[in-house]
C-alpha cells in the first residue's frame, strides 16, 4: 500500500541531469573527430567538387555540433537545478503543512471544550 503522502527522490534526477552535462565534451570531442575527418577526406579526394562538399559539410559539422554540445550541457545543468527547486518546494511545502496542521488541531481542540469549561 502507497503511503498517504506525496514525497519528491529528486537525487536520481540531479543525478541525471549532471550525467547528461558530463556528456557534452564527449560531443565536442564527437564533432571535432568528425570535422577532422571530413577534412582529411577532403584532402583525399582526387576530384575538387567532391573535396569541396567534405570540406563544406565539415566546416558546418563542428559549428553545429559545438552548439549542441553547448545546449546538452545547458540541459544537464537545467535539470539538476529543477531538481533542486523541486526538493526545496517539497521541504517548504511539507513544512507549511506541518504547520497548518498543528494550528488547525489546536483550534479544533479549542472548539471542542465544553461550552462552560474554564479556560
């Protein structure tokens, strides 16, 4: 049976959102291998038009790449910081409920005395 409350395990989302931030130098790496590559391959190539599409295609590869690599490393560090939020609203949350709660038992107890009964 669940528990009758709702509790946030925001860690393993933290957790998540630095694993997906520690990739984005695996991406950069990633593009400059490529444009690499795409560079060599253009040097190789006995026909200009062709080397000229590798070299082309690879000077618009690493730039795109980088980019994404730049917003993969936004997204990590977005999603730990959302799960820091949400674990900082769910402590106040819990907090102001405890709060409440205590207040409302206290009135409630004080309007179930006995209409006569010395305070």
């Amino acid at each position: 049976m669940s528990p009758p409350y709702l509790h946030t395990e925001s860690e393993p989302v933290h957790q998540a959102g630095r694993d997906v931030a520690a990739t984005a130098g695996n991406w950069q790496s990633w593009a400059t291998t490529a444009s690499v590559a795409f560079t060599d391959a253009a040097d190789a190539a006995r026909n200009f038009a062709i080397g000229s599409a590798f070299g082309a295609y690879g000077s618009t590869w690493n730039p795109t790449i980088a980019r994404l690599a730049g917003e993969v490393d936004a997204l990590g560090g977005n999603v730990s910081t959302a799960s820091t939020v949400v674990e900082q609203a769910d402590d106040d949350g819990a907090h102001l409920l405890h709060t409440q709660h205590q207040h409302g038992g206290n009135l409630a107890s004080s309007l179930r005395r006995e209409i006569n009964f010395a305070v």
